[in-house]
C-alpha cells in the first residue's frame, strides 16, 4: 500500500493518472447526454501513451489497466454507486468497495488491451495501429460486462458513422476508432509528419537508400491504409444515411408514451394506498391530456409503471395476492374510451412444472397488451434478467439485499401483435376515469363500454423488450419475424438524476439502426424519447428526468424485414478478429 501510495505521489504516477483521467473525461464528454462525438478520437491516446511507456512491463500494464478502469467507472458510471447505495440499500464503506470492484471486474478490457497490445508491438513490430484495432475488439469481445459498453458505442454518436453499424454493429465501430487514433498518436508530434515528407522528398534511387526507401514507403502504405479505410466508413455512413432517409414509410402509428413516475419502494413509510391512488390518478390526467383531440393507435407505459400488481385473474396471481381487480379495470378502461392499444408492464406469476402450490410459484417481469376493445391480448415475460437487480447468482446472496428481485426467466421470444380500429366512430358515452373504478369491475367496464365497442383488425406487431434487453444486441435480433417497431418499457429510477438513463438510451438506439426499426422507448421516470430508423431521436425531444410528463409523436414503419446485421449479426468483427489473429500470428511464431 505505502509503495502504490508514494507511486502515485511521484511526477511518474501524477502522469499516470492524468493518463486515467484523460481517456475517461474525453469518453464521457464524447458519450451521451454531452454527445461531443469528436472527442472519443483522442480518448484512447491516453491508454496508448501508458503502453508505450511501461511495454513489456506486464505487471505494471496489469495495474495501469485497472487505473483505467476505475477512472471511468468514476466518471462516467458513478450512478452505479448511486444504484447499489439506493437500490441495494447499503452504507458508503460497504458501496464503495462494491463499486470499486464492479468497477474493475466489468472493465477488464481495459488491461487486456494494454496487455494484448503490448505484446504484440514487441512481438510483430510493424502494423500498430491495426494491432490496436485487434487488441481492443479482442478485449470488448472476451471480457465480461453487465452493462455493455463499447468504445464504437460512443463513435456512433455520430449520425454518419453509425449507419455503419447496420452492417459492423458496435464492434465495427470500435476497430475504426482504435484505427484512426492511434494514427493520431504516432503523427502527436508534428515534426515526425515533416520528417517523413522530407525522407520521400529526398529518396533517391541508389543502393545506399534502398532500407530506408523500403521503410518509408511501407509508413506510407500504412498510412494510407488506414485512411483508405476511414474513408470508407465516412463515405458507405453518408450512402446508408441517404438510402434509409428516402425509405418511403408504409404507414405510420400515433404512438402516445405515459411516464408517471411511479415509487421504487415504500421504505420511507409513507402509505402505500394513497401513493397508488394517487400514481393512477396522475396516470389518468397524463393519458387525458396526451390523447385529447386526437387519435392514438398505442398508449405505452414502462417498466414498474404501476408496481407490484397484476391484471391477469388467474389461480397463480390471486393465490399470490398480487391480482388487482381495479387495475385491470383501469387498463380496460384506458384502451375502450381511447380506443387504442395499451401495452404496460406488471407482474406476472405461474406455477413451476404445473404444481399449484405456493412454493411452486414463480414471478415474471410482464408486460401485456389490451385491445381498443379492452380486451386483454399478447404479452410477453422478460427473458434476458439482469442479474443483481432482478436475480442473484446464488440463493444465499439473496440476503445482501431486500431489494432484489427474484424473477424466472420468460420462454416465448414472440412479437406482440396490435390492432386497429376506425376511429372516426363515437359513441355517446361518458368517459370513466380512476375514481370510478372503486364502483366498476373489469366486466362492467365492458358493460359500461359495449356501445363504444368497434371492428377492429391485427395492424400489425412490435418487438417488446424490458429495461435491460434492449443493449443486447446478440439478444434482440433472435426475434423471428418481421415487427413494424421496436418498444423498449424500461425503469430507470433507481439510478436517480443522473447519466445513466441518457446512456441506456444511447446504448439501445443502436438496435434501430441494426434493424432500421423506429424505436419507442418508455421510462418511468425518464428519460422518455423516440428514435427513427436513422438513429435520430424523434424532434431531439426527451422528456425530463424524475418526473411525470407524457411525449406523444408519429413512429413510422419502414418496409422491409432483414438487414445485414439482424442476419448475420456480429459476423464482420469476428472475420476481423480471425484473420488478424491468423496474420498476426504468423509474425509472433516467425519473432521466435
């Protein structure tokens, strides 16, 4: 401890850690909310300086690369102190070690980078800036992450280049990154860019200057090459842009999202029974307000919109206690006086290899759709769970925290059909709201409604997810079929007003483009937005964090079923992968 202290203390160690912070700070300014794109071009210079300088020294690159990994964590993902102290419940001496250690267990990539790179430089000598390419996807690619984030994440914020990812997802992104910025770092002097000049100025022919002929033109190649290849990023981005931009769409659906900022918990002691009444009365005046005047086709609410309950009457929830007769009334109601679809998010509960007893019980994070008619239709159990907040890998660590759930995992992988009716037909009745339902039941709110009933035909479908799923690339596109759009419910309160919720959206707007698929994403308490198929957000519109507010726009459907990416997913950086690894290898055995 007292050597890593008087390290760090030292010219060498400041330097170091200016290192740290440099790739960090650039990261996050180039990463979402900020989106100064142009600055993740310099972010690596800092891990590229720290190689040169300690190469070959693997224990120290070990230690370095956890340096990295903790200064961006602290940077930009410091929220994950703010979601294990909240959510998790536990004190700072405790969080802290905890976020330290998440820090550098979900950032090995970091010194696997420095490690990889460093031992290829020495090993093969030549081709730098595409052995940073390869280290740095090998290492995004073989370590753990729970919340992925790439380097070609952060790249995509730019319109143009992200439309690369159609094709080279994330990954690809990150290969052009490392490509150009470590062509930044070799040229960080201006006199090595006139030296190089002044040696093709100044070569002759002869047999005196054949080496160092020989050597500078293959500089130049190398040059050249990775230009060439930025190059064609920039220009096959600008071809992708303008061929989506002009997609026709085939139709279009009025898409009205209800945040309302549901609790997390009740730990405060306040009264449970007014702090739902009055979330369903703020759900009621949110959707009143967004949908007036004008129709909805689908009325979306998030993850844990209204918590803990259920609409689905079966013999698991009631033998649960988590049925709830006036929220499924309310939900009837919502799709018969908007007649619109209304697709939100609750509990689910079944019963393990059909043993009805209450042991066998298993809960399911569910989202369900209601028809225009108030009946309910499709639903869809989360399948792809994040573990420490909705399962533990190990019963007794259940213990550590209350407030982690103990979901089971969802088996169907289906997209959620919607439904459209004539909405030019009126009926002459008066709306219900949220405090009529204490005197009406789900079937008299049929009853009640049966003259506003109309024909209705299947529109078309969506692709659900919950929360989590939707950064999962490799996940989302296991999907069959062809969805008009993609809808994200997520809950993003637990990490308080902070980044984080502008991050999982950067994170997930990718899967619009791999799809080219508009995207709806609906938060509990922000931020909310909608993404077209270019990756744009939809009139740059969010709705502000920790609050309730509703967003209302017009998602389009764009024709077509299968894009490169959703077919043969992350098969170019792979073939990147391999055949480097097979060139770069030939070199390591032929240094021996």
């Amino acid at each position: 401890m007292k050597s890593i202290f008087r390290y760090f203390t030292s010219k060498e160690g400041f330097i170091a850690i200016l290192c740290y912070l440099f790739t960090a700070v650039f990261s996050h300014l180039a990463f979402a909310p900020l989106s100064y794109s142009y600055f993740i071009w310099i972010a690596p210079l800092g891990l590229f300086y720290i190689e040169k300088k300690y190469r070959g020294e693997w224990k120290k690159l070990l230690w370095h690369g956890f340096g990295f990994a903790i200064a961006f964590y602290a940077v930009s993902f410091y929220w994950i102190y703010h979601m294990v102290t909240v959510f998790g419940g536990f004190p700072w001496f405790i969080a802290t070690p905890i976020f330290v250690l998440s820090a550098v267990f979900l950032n090995l990539k970091f010194p696997l980078f420095l490690l990889t790179f460093s031992f290829l430089v020495k090993r093969v000598g030549k081709f730098f800036p595409w052995l940073a390419s390869f280290s740095m996807l090998f290492a995004e690619f073989f370590t753990p992450q729970v919340f992925p984030w790439y380097f070609g994440s952060v790249v995509a914020e730019n319109h143009i280049l992200s439309q690369n990812a159609e094709y080279a997802s994330s990954y690809g992104l990150t290969v052009l990154l490392f490509l150009f910025s470590y062509l930044l770092f070799q040229f960080r002097n201006p006199k090595r860019i006139l030296i190089l000049i002044k040696r093709v100025r100044n070569s002759k022919p002869n047999a005196d200057r054949k080496l160092p002929i020989k050597r500078t033109g293959k500089m130049w190649i190398g040059f050249a090459s990775v230009l060439f290849v930025f190059l064609c990023y920039w220009v096959n981005g600008y071809y992708l842009f303008r061929k989506w931009e002009a997609v026709s769409p085939i139709g279009t659906r009025e898409v009205l999202i209800v945040q309302p900022n549901a609790p997390l918990e009740f730990r405060d002691g306040r009264s449970i029974v007014e702090t739902i009444n009055s979330l369903m009365k703020r759900i009621d005046d949110l959707s009143f307000e967004g949908a007036k005047d004008q129709k909805v086709d689908l009325i979306v609410l998030p993850e844990s919109g209204v918590p803990f309950f259920s609409t689905n009457d079966t013999e698991a929830t009631r033998l649960a206690g988590i049925y709830w007769e006036k929220f499924e009334s309310f939900m009837k109601t919502l799709a018969l006086r908007h007649k619109a679809n209304v697709f939100f998010n609750e509990l689910d509960v079944g019963f393990e290899n059909d043993i009805k007893t209450r042991d066998a019980l298993v809960t399911y994070n569910s989202s369900a759709l209601y028809n225009p008619n108030g009946e309910r239709r499709g639903s869809y159990q989360k399948v792809f769970l994040l573990i420490f907040g909705e399962y533990m890998p190990f019963d007794w660590m259940y213990a550590l925290s209350g407030q982690t759930g103990k979901f089971a995992e969802g088996k169907s992988m289906d997209l959620i059909p919607y439904y459209g009716t004539d909405h030019n037909k009126h009926a002459p009745v008066r709306d219900l709201e949220w405090k009529d339902m204490n005197f009406f039941t789900p079937s008299m709110v049929s009853e009640y409604y049966k003259e506003n009933r109309v024909d209705e035909t299947i529109s078309g479908s969506f692709l659900p997810l919950i929360c989590y799923e939707v950064i999962i690339s490799e996940y989302v596109r296991k999907f069959k079929g062809d969805p008009d759009f993609i809808v994200n419910v997520t809950n993003d309160k637990w990490y308080g007003n902070t980044v984080e919720s502008f991050q999982h959206h950067t994170l997930g707007r990718m899967r619009a483009i791999e799809f080219r698929k508009w995207l709806v994403r609906s938060t509990n308490s922000g931020t909310s937005v909608i993404t077209d198929h270019l990756g744009r957000n939809l009139n740059d519109e969010f709705t502000p964090i920790d609050s309730s507010a509703f967003l209302k726009g017009t998602v389009s459907i764009i024709p077509g079923s299968m894009t490169f990416y959703r077919a043969y997913g992350n098969v170019l950086p792979w073939f990147f992968l391999f055949l480097s690894a097979l060139v770069f290898g030939y070199y390591v055995r032929k240094s021996r």
